[in-house]
C-alpha cells in the first residue's frame, strides 16, 4: 500500500478526499510526505490505524493541507502532543477531527492548541484519551462555539469542571459522549440541563431552540456511577430529543443500576394514551 500510496499521489493531484483506513498497518511517513507534496486540494483524510506513522507525517500535514476540514487519526498511536498542536497551528480550518486513542499525543497542551487555532471545529473524538484533563477540555470549549459533538469516552481524568465549560460556552452540543468518566457528578447534569440560560429571556430561547432541533440529541453517561435520577431526568426533560425507550435510545445510561427509574416523555405518554386505548367508550 505503501509503494502505491507513492506512485499514485504525484498523478491525483486535485484529490479533495484520501480514506487510507488499514486493518494491518503499512503505511509510514514517505507517502504522507508524497499526498502533501502533490494533493494540495486534499480537504477530507483519513488515516485511522497508522501505527506506523510518526511525528514527521504530522508536520507534513501540517505544511501541505491548510485546508484540511476533516482529519482521522484514531489510533495513530505514536504521534506526541507538540506534533499535534503544530499541526493546529496550520491546519485552522479543521472542522471535523477524529483522535480516538491518540492516547500519547491527545493532551492538555495539544487540545489548548487545538482550542485556540482551530476555532471553526465542529466534532471532536477524544475518546479512550486517557491523559486529558479539565485544562485541555476547557480551552476547547471556550475556543470552539461551534461544537456540535464531543466524545470524552474513557476519559477518566475528566470531572464537572469540563462538562460545565461546554455547557456553558457551546451552545449548538448535540453529542456528548462520557462513557465511563467516573468522576462526573450531578452538579455537570444540572448544567447541562440549565445550559445557556443565564436569565428568564434566555430561558425562553433555550426552550424555543431545543423544541426546533437545537440541544443535545445524543448523551452517553453509561458507567458514570456517580450519578443520580433526578439530576439525570433534569436533562432528559431538559432535552426533548434524548430518549431511554428501547427504539430510540438517545441517552444510554447502561451500567447505571440506580439510573433505571429515568424515563424520556415517551414512557409518561404511553402510560397516558394506554387506558384510552383499553376503555374506546370513554
Ligand atoms: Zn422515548
């Protein structure tokens, strides 16, 4: 794949999108530095599972796509953090970046960067990025108003402290993934659930917003342990478009045992409509 990677590029030279995805790893940093040196346009790469790529690929990146919109590096596992946040520093259009377990490079110091160069990022994967902490998760909020969805699966060093930074500053979240982040407690659930209200005028466009679409339509909270019903139940009637019935599933709560008694509108209404349709003569 390698060589072919090599001779093909020089010839596609107006490539907008590249999926290089490998279940065995053969591509290395050659012909990253052949796809930057002759497919300028490249706007959509993905390169999920090169573990044999090195920091050289990403200062490669970094110098040949200023364009670059959508970037998968999930499970490029040998990238550090000052590469990644090189390649923030030239890369500013990204809006869409997937670095699930990234977990040497994926740090405070690269999402700080990531924050404040890449402003217009829309969906970010950080999942299983063990090192991360609230520092990094923070200037990625207050950096990117625009973010739309967020995955802190297996993040575990993460507390309210992230969550509250997103809920106050990104107004459009629709996905947030907390899988297995155990130090979340209720106070986050209640900022999600307040989001973007500050006074009763902003109470009344938050509510206006969420019932025309906007507001969280995915939540995973499954292992967080620390939780409770009501501050739970708090987002789930917050958020219109989160579900627990088994054909929707928008917020997934499993391995939450004390988390059972938490129902989407769905479950009253049913109980609502089903003596209506038992007793048609009342
Ligand atoms: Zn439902």
């Amino acid at each position: 794949m390698n060589n072919l990677v090599l001779s093909l590029a020089p010839k596609f030279t107006k490539l907008q999108v590249l999926n290089l995805r490998q279940d065995t790893p053969q591509l290395q940093d050659d012909a990253i530095e052949m796809i930057s040196n002759y497919c300028r346009d490249l706007q959509d790469l993905d390169l999920s599972k090169s573990f044999k790529l090195t920091d050289y690929s990403l200062y490669a990146l970094a110098h040949g796509f200023p364009n670059l919109v959508r970037l998968n590096i999930s499970g490029c596992s040998a990238f550090s953090d000052s590469a990644l946040a090189y390649l923030a520093r030239f890369c500013r259009k990204l809006k869409f970046l997937n670095l699930c377990g990234c977990v040497r490079g994926a740090t405070d110091t690269a999402l700080k960067a990531l924050g404040y160069y890449c402003n217009q990022l829309q969906s970010v994967n950080l999942g299983w990025c063990e090192k991360i902490g609230d520092a990094g998760v923070t200037s990625l909020a207050n950096g990117c108003p625009n973010l739309r969805a967020l995955d802190l699966c297996g993040c575990v060093l993460i507390t309210d402290e992230s969550v509250i930074a997103l809920a106050t500053n990104c107004p459009h979240l629709r996905s947030l993934g907390l899988y297995y982040c155990q130090n979340i407690t209720d106070r986050a659930m209640y900022s999600l659930a307040q989001s973007g209200v500050k006074n009763k005028r902003e109470m009344w466009e938050s509510m206006r917003n969420r019932y025309n679409g906007e507001g969280l339509v995915n939540l995973n909270i499954s292992q967080c342990t620390a939780l409770t019903p009501p501050a739970v139940q708090a987002v789930c009637d917050s958020f219109p478009a989160l579900h627990t019935c088994p054909g929707r599933h928008s917020l997934i709560i499993s391995g939450c045992l004390n988390l059972t008694s938490v129902h989407c509108a769905c479950a009253v209404q049913a109980h609502r409509t089903f003596p209506a349709i038992a007793h048609p003569a009342h």
